[in-house]
C-alpha cells in the first residue's frame, strides 16, 4: 500500500490517494463516488452530478467492491422496482475514514509547503536542453504560451509514506 499525498500550494488542495502496486485503492474521485452514490441512491445520478457516464462510475464501484475485504456499494439493477445503490457499512466508513484524511493532509501541508516553496527556484522543473559546448544540461525558459501557462500552474509537492511512517519527499 502507497498513500500518495500531492498539493497545490496556489489552490491549497491536498490530495491523497492510497495504492496498492499499481492501482489507486481509494482517492479523490473514488470517495467522491461513494459520497455521490450515499446523497442520491444511484449509479446514474452520481455520474451526472460528477460528469461521469454510468459506465465510469459502475466500473469505479466494481473497482473499489474488489479492492477492500467487504464490499463498499451494494447495488440493485433496474426493472419495475427500480434499481439503486447504497454505501454498505464499510462504504461508509471508508468515506469517512478518507475524508478524515483529507483533512488532516490539508492540516499538515498547509503549515509547511509555503515555508517549501520559497525555497525552490521558480524556474525549477522547465524542460532540459542540452549546452553545446560542454554537453551539460541546464533548464530552459519556456516561451509563449507554454511560459504563460508554466508562470500560472502553481507549485506541486508529492510526497510518499507507508502507513504508520511519515510522509517524506521524492
């Protein structure tokens, strides 16, 4: 398991994922599913109200159903009675578990990214050229509107940790 934590300093979102090897066990848009699904009662309404097609979402739910030792959705196919979806106990305390989560990242980056930032060089991460002279390679200035758009993208921390470790940087 690799909780994942990344944050954007301008926007002050933390986000956090948990993996397991390659596939993300619960983030972001997978907690807002569930907490989609536990308002609304449906697959369908929780992909419109994200702006995922029902086929997404199912696919998420079945993801998720899979990936933890109880289902987190049960679900109910359509036909005369209607169908739906409901969080199962689990369901519901993963979301809240995550959201805690969330909140405490928020907590904890808050606090010390800007103290980061300021110790980056603003021009850090541009694309690398290669010096004909000496064959080194140094950051080039973006032109254009890629140099518009890297001035605006705010800074972003990905930091790693396993559980019960603190999170520490790449």
């Amino acid at each position: 398991m690799k909780p994942l934590l990344s944050a954007e300093l301008l926007d002050a979102k933390t986000r956090f994922r948990v993996q397991i090897k390659h596939a993300v066990a619960i983030g972001p848009g997978k907690a807002d599913v569930l907490q989609a699904i536990a308002e609304t009662g449906s697959l369908a309404e929780a992909g419109r109200r994200l702006g995922m097609s029902y086929q997404r979402v199912w696919s998420l739910v079945t993801a998720m159903n899979g990936d933890f030792v109880e289902p987190l959705v049960l679900k109910q196919r359509g036909g005369a009675a209607g169908g739906g979806a409901q969080l199962t106990t689990t369901g519901a305390r993963v979301l809240a578990i995550f959201r805690a989560i969330e909140r405490d990242a928020q907590r904890a980056v808050a606090r010390r990214l800007p103290q980061l930032v300021a110790l980056i060089h603003p021009d850090a991460g541009g694309e690398m050229a290669q010096d004909d002279r000496s064959g080194a390679t140094e950051p080039t200035r973006r032109r254009g509107v890629a140099a518009a758009r890297a001035a605006k993208a705010p800074p972003q921390l990905v930091a790693t940790a396993r559980p019960g470790t603190r999170p520490r940087l790449p």
